[in-house]
C-alpha cells in the first residue's frame, strides 16, 4: 500500500460521542433561494424565523432532498477556543451544543500542520526526509480518554506516527503535512517536550490511562484497511524489530531496527535513527533521531500495567515494509532554526459550514454569498372564545414568536369572512344563534402564515319565545312554544329543574307528575348534541288535585251545617265548598283550607246539597265531591248581657218558628258553672266573683232537635283593692301595700300610678300583685299614689294615698338689706316680723307643701 496524501485521507468524526437527546419542540424548516453571507443569512432568520438551521441526524435527509445547491447552516467556527479545548467547532448558532457532525472527505481543514523535521543539536548531518521510505502501520493500544467528557477510542491513521502535545483531558489531533497523521493520544500531566527530529514521540511524562505494553488495539485506516499493530515483551530483545514494531522488556542489549521502540530499566545499546529508548537509566548513546527519556520527567508515572515476558518479535503489520537502520555520525554542532510549518491551502480563518445538496458538510468563507435554510419552532398556540352570547363572541389568542406583523382571522359560519388584527383579541357581533363558527389566527411574519390556531364555538341559541302550559291533569300536563330566531337542533324539557325530556317538535306532553302540585317547567334551545343551550324559558303551573274522600254532616244547625273530609293525596291549595237547595239556588260557596268546615247562612230546616272540591294553586279544580244535610231551628238572637261586681242579667229575642223552651248555660274559664231553662228570653244569673269573664250561652229546645247555641262573654265589675298603706320610704324609695278585692277572680290585674305635681313626675303600670315599689325619687317630696282593679277594658274606682320621701335637710340662711327715711324703722321688731312673714307666705306660694321646707327666724 503506497503513501496517501492528506487530501485523500478521510477525517471521519461523525458522531463525535456527545450523543445528547433534545426533547425540543416540532421544528420546520425553510431553505431560502436569496444569497446572503452568513451573518446576513442569520440576521433573516433570527427576523423572519428563529436561526439558521441546527443540523441533527434526524433531520439532515429531510433537508437535503430539498436542495440542489449549498446551503448556509448554523455553524460558525469558534476562533478562540478556550485554553483547555480545542473545539473549533462546539455550539450551533442559537446555543444547542454540537451532538452531530457530516463533514464531507477533507473537512474541516485545521491550521497546523505537524511539523517537518528539523536537526537536534547533537547531530551534523541531518536524516533525509525519506528515512522511512514505507508506510509505517497504523499500530495503535486501545486507550480511554477523558475528551470534553466523553470516553472515546484512540486512531492512528496510516502515516508517520506524531505527538505533538499532551494536554489534561482532551486530544489534540493535527494534520500537518503529507505522510503525517496526529496519534490521538490522550494524556494527562504536563505538558510533553518539543518534537525535536524525524519519527521522534518526546516524552518528558509518563501518561496516566496509558494502556500497558504488550496490549494490542486496532485502528481504522483511511483506505479502509484495518492494520493491527503487535506489541511483544520479553527479558531481552536481541534482534531487529519491522517497522512499527514495539519490543519491551528488563533490558535491551542489541541494537533497534529503524522505528523500533524498546523499553525498560536499562537501555545499553546503542540507539539507530529512530529509536526511542525509555526506562530509569539511558547510558548508550543515541543515533541521530533517537529520543532518550528518564526519570527526570515531572509529573506521575504512568499508571497502566507494565506487561512482562519472554522475548518475542512481533510481526510486522499489514502492508508495512521493514527498513534497515540509518547510521549517522554525531558530532556537536549549532542548532539549526526549525524548518516554519506549512498552512493548508483549503483552510479558512473565518470559515462557515454550508450543506451540499446531499447533506454533507463543508466549510466555506463566511463572507460568500450562499442560499441559506432556517428554521423556526412550529407555533403550537391557542384560541379561546369567552363571553359568548347569542350574538357575539370574545376570540382571544397567543402571541405569535418574533416579530408579528399582524394576526390574520378566517372565520368560518353561516357566512365567511377574513379580517386582520394587530393586537390578541377581537369582538365577533352580529352573529346569528345557534351557529357554528371556526376561527383560525394565523400570525403573519415576514408576509408569511406561521401555523394557525383555530377554535371552534357555537353561538348561544335564542331561547324559545310564547311558553304555555295547557291540558292539566293529575300526572300531566301539556307544553307548547315558538321557535326562537336562529338555529336550533332539539329542545331539552326540564321539569323542576331536572332534565325530563329532548325533542325537536315544538309541543310535548309533560307526564309522570304528582297531583296539585305546583311544577316549574323551563324549556331550553339547544345545538350541536345539546352541549350548547340557551336560557331558560320558564313557566309555572299545577296540576289538577285529586278528590276529596270521606266526605260526612255533622254537627246540624238552623242555618249551618258541619262538614269534614279527608284531604286527597298529592297537593292542594285550599277547597271550594258549596251549598244549594234542589232548585239549584246557591246559598253557600266558600273557600276553606280546612278539612272541617261549617257552612252558615243556610235556610232554617231545609233539604241542603254540598259540595266539595280540592283545588290547586287557588284557583284550578279537581272534581268536586257531593252530599245531602239537613238544618235545624234557628238561634235566638240580639243576646245581651248586663253585668255588676256579682251579677250577670241575660237577655234575647225570640227567633222565627216554634220553640218549647230555652236553655242557658254560664261558663267560668271553659267551664259549665251554672244551667238553667226557662220559657222567657231573659235569665238573672248571680253570686258571681268580681273582675271575672264569664260567659252565657244560650239555645232553643224543641223536642229531639236543638237550636243552634248563642254565646256572649262578659266580665263582671271589679271591685276596687282594700287595705292601702305605704310599707316602706326613704329618700328615694316608696313601697305601698293593698289586699285584693273580696271574691274578685285570680287574673286580675292592678293599675299604679305615682305623681309629684311639684317636680311634674308621673309614673304608671300594670302588675299582677299586691305590692309595688317607686325608685329613684326625689327626698323631701310629697308623692300621690293610686291603685285600682283591672280586667280587660274595665277598671274599678280608685283608692288614693300620699307619701313623702324622707327629706335631706340643708340650711340656707337669708340676710336682707333694709333701708328706710325713717330712723331706726329697720331694726324694729315689728317691721322684722313683718318681712319675715311676707317671705314665709311667698315660700308657702311657690313651694306648698310639696316638698319639704322650713323658714325660721334667727334669734
């Protein structure tokens, strides 16, 4: 296999192990066919969409088959990676970090190369650059890594094998130069020494997560050829090793073949071009291009396993040609400058990835001008429809990401319509009842429809109009409507509230009802399988009551008949109840709420038909239920009743018809005290208490038959009390003290009264005993107290006593001025008791004996 150049090695680093999972959103895409540089590009989206496109392995085909030319994406080099990375390419445009990468065959192409040898300052003569003529095999030990944090596997790509520097947890890959390919070999510690000369690796540090010798890792080459690389160990290694061979052990004494690596504590032999001798001591001297290692390294040793073993020469890999030692003399010369580095002439300082049209990627110079594909995340939005009304509605949306321009409506009904919006909600009116509507929004950006959101919603329907109730029987009754203006589909009968019936006729019969009962029936517009209702249109009425059972004449007068009956089941409001002689003369018709109930104003002895009949609602009817009475003599009349302290005289008219006597009955508290008959309309009924309510009935007798009774109540006279007297006094109280009337009845009550004409107070009540008490009153004042019997409305006379409080005597003394023409006519005896007792009489005028005063002379 012959040398390959850079330019047909495959970089392939898709997939680069960070195999993050995005939960994101549903993304659309959009190529743009307007050429723009990349930072214009990203401008348009980030205006019009969201960014530029972030590639996923996802996505890519769905992308590509839609190209036919490169495409911008949203990837831009990093130009200053941190210190601890090399990541040039790590993040797309809106932040997501890089999970995927589809570099086409010679990309991404890095700025330096590895460098061409240069002399090491104990050589003369430098090896040509051909001192490998073959192919050395891509011989790499299976290594772990630490790389931006994630484990990934080591490569060595066919060519000559370079370190070029070791770094703390990550690997630094660098394509230089035909022939060269980086190890990939991650290390940590500090940092190795320079590369000094030709096939050198300058180790100053032994690399920890090095995998020990003696392990054998395979490596993809460019060409697709796996080359495996054996590394044998042994006590001594003695002969010649192939190219690319590894020779470990305790001690190397022979010489090395040309690349041979020979490791262990002593190395003595000499080293030819090429070798790399490591181990605790290196005595020998080295051949141009050899690399002598010790101890004297800084940082930890490594800390992979030291393989032991025999001897044992490796074969030589795969396409590898074996190649003798170079032998070059060293003498001490100057050090020559290094030979600079050449740069790739396909790598670009400020460099954008663009897709080809098959999804693969490339790097192109972030000033061209190229189509470009954004993205934005599908606006996923809602409607909502609020305050809906038989006429109008109330759409309200979400704002649409970026920078809207303006919502644009398309509504959808019994007539079509388009308007545009520029704020989150707008009024419908005018609608019609009980009508579907669509409405999409669509927020327009950039004169583009994003994906709209829509609702859905239907007018409320008008409530039905002219509400009747018609047809009442016990269990039903018979409902009947307009339609209401607009669109219904069905009528849903509610019945007290609770759902009864759904139809789509305008009349329905309402059964299962109880009997009298008021039922409350609401009738209600509905559509769209009556999830969307009107109002209610309500009407009350009764059902018909049942009939009245039991129905019997009792208690027989001359103008009145009893009646009773059982009240039918289900409800009722009251019942009507008639009277009517066979002629159908009408003499009673009355409402009662009553099961028992007399009916008056009849004819004296007649044949009487009654009815009764339930009714509900005061006013609808059942049907009536009919019997046959008879009324008795008629009463007296005009009763009179004319009463003393003890006595009760009773008189009355006669009454029409024949009559043999009259009986008269006087009751006390309900209770039959006296009964007498006479044949005259008059009865003296005596030896009564005072102060009683009495009362006289009176009824005629003729034969089995009596007359209806006529009764009248009365109180006799009270008597006034007796024994008055005040029982206690003091400043400001008075007791006072009376026994009751004789013979007078126990529900007497008593009137007081106090009054003090000198202050004007007056104080009155009614009590039930014998005794009452005045507080608060003046001192030294004269009070006149009053008591008297009271039952009902009468009263008996007054019994009178005056009482003064205790006075709390003060002295005030008096001096007058007296001035006289006469001498001396002041200080005589008569003219002091003259105006001594011209004051004293305008005391007595202005106090009386109201109140309690004393004047007295001075001595």
């Amino acid at each position: 296999m012959g040398k390959l150049s850079l330019k047909d090695k495959v970089c392939i680093l898709t997939s680069w192990a960070l195999m993050l999972m995005s939960g994101a959103a549903e993304q659309d895409y959009f190529p743009q066919a307007m050429s723009l540089t990349w930072e214009e590009a990203r401008s348009h989206c980030q205006v019009c969409f969201e960014d530029l496109v972030t590639l996923t392995s996802e996505n890519t085909q769905s992308i590509a088959v839609n190209l036919t030319s490169d495409h911008w994406v949203g990837l831009r080099k990093n130009p200053n990676p941190t210190s601890n990375s090399t990541m040039f390419w790590s993040r797309w445009a809106n932040g997501d970090p890089l999970a995927f990468q589809n570099w086409y065959p010679g990309w991404p192409v890095l700025k330096r190369p590895s460098p061409e040898p240069v002399c090491c300052s104990c050589s003369c003569t430098c090896p040509s650059s051909t001192v490998y003529s073959s192919t050395f095999s891509a011989v790499t030990s299976s290594m772990s890594s630490t790389f931006g944090g994630i484990s990934t596997a080591s490569q060595v790509v066919t060519g000559q094998a370079v370190i070029d520097q070791v770094a703390t947890g990550r690997a630094v890959i660098d394509l230089t130069a035909t022939d060269q390919v980086a190890t990939g070999q991650v290390a940590t510690g500090q940092m190795a020494t320079d590369l000094t000369a030709t096939d050198q690796v300058a180790t100053g540090q032994a690399a920890t997560d090095q995998v020990a010798t003696g392990q054998a890792a395979t490596d993809q080459v460019a060409t697709g050829q796996m080359a495996t690389g054996q590394m044998a160990t042994g006590q001594a290694a003695t002969d010649q090793m192939a190219t690319g061979q590894m020779v470990t052990g305790p001690a190397a004494t022979g010489p090395a073949a040309a690349g041979q690596v020979v490791t262990g504590p002593t190395a003595t032999g000499p080293a030819a071009a090429g070798q790399v001798v490591t181990g605790p001591t290196a005595t020998g001297p080295a051949a141009a291009g050899q690399a002598v290692t010790g101890p004297t390294a800084t940082g930890p040793t490594a800390t992979g396993p030291t393989a032991t073993g025999p001897t044992a020469a490796g074969p030589t890999a795969a396409g590898s040609t074996a190649a003798g030692p170079i032998v070059a003399e060293c003498v001490r010369t100057p050090m020559l400058s290094p030979n600079v580095s050449k740069t790739d002439q396909k790598y670009i300082e400020d460099s954008c990835v663009a897709m080809l049209s098959f999804g693969a990627w490339v790097e192109r110079n972030c000033s061209e001008s190229l189509p470009f594909i954004c993205y934005e995340v599908r606006f996923i939005g809602k409607v909502n429809a609020s305050d809906v009304t038989t006429r109008s509605a109330i759409v309200t949306w979400e704002r649409g990401p970026g920078n809207i321009s303006h919502y644009r409506l398309e509504v959808r009904g019994d007539t079509d319509w388009k308007e545009n919006q520029i704020g989150l909600t707008t009024m419908f009116v005018n609608l019609t009842a009980g009508t579907q509507y669509s409405v999409k929004v669509f927020p327009v950006k950039c004169r583009r429809d994003l994906n709209p959101q829509t609702v859905v919603f239907y007018t409320i329907p008008n409530k039905v109009e002219n509400l009747k109730a018609d047809n009442q029987t016990e269990s039903s009754v018979t409902l009947s409507w307009d339609k209401p203006d607009g669109k219904v589909d069905s009528y849903i009968v509610k019945v007290n509230g609770q759902r009864k019936q759904s139809v789509r006729a305008k009349s329905t019969v309402v059964e299962g009802l109880t009997s009298g009962n008021p039922h409350t029936f609401s009738v209600l517009s509905a559509v769209n399988d009556e999830t969307v209702m009107s109002e209610e249109s309500n009407v009350t009425d009764y059902t018909k009551p049942g009939t009245v059972s039991n129905l019997m004449v009792c208690d027989n007068s001359n103008t009145s008949l009893k009646l009773s009956w059982t009240a039918p089941s289900g409800g009722y409001s009251d019942f009507r109840v008639i009277a009517m002689n066979g002629n159908n003369t009408v003499f009673f018709n009355k409402t009662e709420t009553r099961t028992e109930f007399s009916v008056t104003n009849l004819p004296v002895g007649s044949n009487i038909t009654l009815s009764v009949t339930a009714r509900a609602n005061h006013s609808l009817e059942g049907d009536s239920v009919f019997i046959i009475g008879y009324t008795t003599p008629g009463p007296i009349s005009d009763l009179n009743l004319v009463s003393t302290n003890d006595r009760i005289t009773a008189t009355w008219n006669f009454p029409e018809g024949s009559f043999s006597s009259f009986k008269i009955i006087l009751q006390l508290d309900g209770k039959d005290v006296q009964e007498l008959e006479t044949r005259i309309p008059a009865a003296n009924l005596t030896g009564l208490k005072n102060a009683a309510e009495y009362t006289v009935i009176v009824r005629i007798s003729n034969r089995e038959l009596e007359g209806p009774p006529v009764s009248k109540s009365t109180h006799t006279l009270p008597a006034p009390p007796t024994n008055l007297k005040v029982t206690f006094s003091n400043h400001t109280h008075i007791t006072f003290k009376w026994d009751p009337p004789v013979n007078a009845s126990t529900k007497v009550m008593y009137s007081v009264k106090l009054r003090s004409d000198f202050w004007g107070h007056f104080f009155s009540k009614k009590v039930p005993k014998e005794t009452y008490t005045f507080a608060e009153l003046k001192s030294g004042t004269k009070y006149d107290f009053e008591v008297q019997t009271v039952v009902g409305t009468l009263s008996s006379p007054v019994e009178k006593l005056s009482q003064c409080t205790e006075a709390k005597k003060r002295e005030i003394s008096l001096a007058m001025l007296c001035s006289s023409a006469e001498v001396l006519l002041c200080d005589n005896a008569t003219t002091r008791n003259s105006v001594f007792d011209q004051l004293k009489s305008h005391f007595e005028k202005k106090l009386g004996n109201d109140i309690f005063w004393e004047l007295l002379k001075p001595n």
